[in-house]
C-alpha cells in the first residue's frame, strides 16, 4: 500500500507559492460528514498556513459526491475563483452504486479542469471502509485535505507563471 506508515500531510512550505492573492473556492459533500468536514478542516488550514486570506476562501455544500461536479461548476460560473477543491467521500458498499458515485465525480471534476482551465483539486477519498477514510482525514495517513490544497495551490501558481 502506497500510504503504508506515511503521513501524506507532511510538505516542504518552502514549495508551496504564497496565496496571498489567491481566491479558492471549496465544494464539500455533506455525505459521510463526520469524514468530508475533517477533510475540510485540513484544506482550509493548508490554504491559510500559506498565505491565503480567510476572505478569499469561499465554502459551498452539496448533498453527495455525485453532486460534486455540478457544484464546482456552479462556483465557477457564478464568482472569480483561481481554483476550486472539491472535498467527497465514498466507502465501498455492497452493491455497484459505489462505482457509479466515483466514476461520475471523477469524470465530471477532471472534464471542469479543462473546460474552465483552472485547478479543481480532486479530494475525493474512494475507500474500502470507514476506517481507510478516517486514518486519510486527520488519522494515521495524515489529511488528503491539506495534500488536495497544496496541489491547487501550486497548479495555480503554474498557471499564473505561464500566462
């Protein structure tokens, strides 16, 4: 397991741009919440930790991870965003919903990257259980959340030096 006695949150701050002008929109799915708001605390502490103003962070909601697509796309058309995080959890379940939820989300986030050529940061976790998504969250694999932020974070820096 590539996440094996890792913690993923750990990053080099010398590497990440500073986001003092940066504005950053985050779309959370409501499902499994005990899970997706850890995962946000962890993006929003990330973000801050390096420079972005907490009046440039902009939360929105949706019900589930399927939602997620059209919510990133809806806070990309209604206000200036550099990049938007889109935060979701889905466990693995006993029938194929599971496979639908992921490969819907992930099809309609990356598709939003390049029809709006901006950063929309994949926080997505799609486990096998509670506890996988748990331990990525804040637990022993330290928060996807804050691996996600960094990534747009730079992709946005990318994107300005190249244009």
């Amino acid at each position: 397991m590539a996440t094996a006695n890792r913690n993923l949150s750990d990053y080099n701050k010398d590497f990440v741009p500073n986001g003092a002008d940066y504005k950053v929109g985050i779309v959370v799915s409501e499902w499994n919440e005990n899970v997706t708001f850890n995962l946000l605390e962890g993006v929003k502490k990330a973000l801050l930790d390096n420079g972005v103003l907490l009046e440039n962070i902009h939360i929105h909601f949706v019900p589930g991870a399927f939602e997620l697509p059209l919510g990133t796309k809806l806070v990309l058309d209604a206000m200036f965003m550099d990049g938007v995080i889109a935060i979701g959890c889905v466990i693995q379940g006993e029938t194929k919903h599971f496979d639908y939820v992921c490969e819907a989300a992930t099809n309609g986030l990356a598709q939003l990257t390049l029809q709006y050529d901006k950063p929309v940061s994949f926080c997505l976790l799609t486990d096998n259980n509670l506890q996988q998504s748990l331990d990525r969250s804040g637990g022993k694999h330290g928060n996807k959340g804050t691996e996600c932020a960094i990534a747009c974070m730079k992709m946005i820096d990318l994107k300005r030096s190249l244009f």
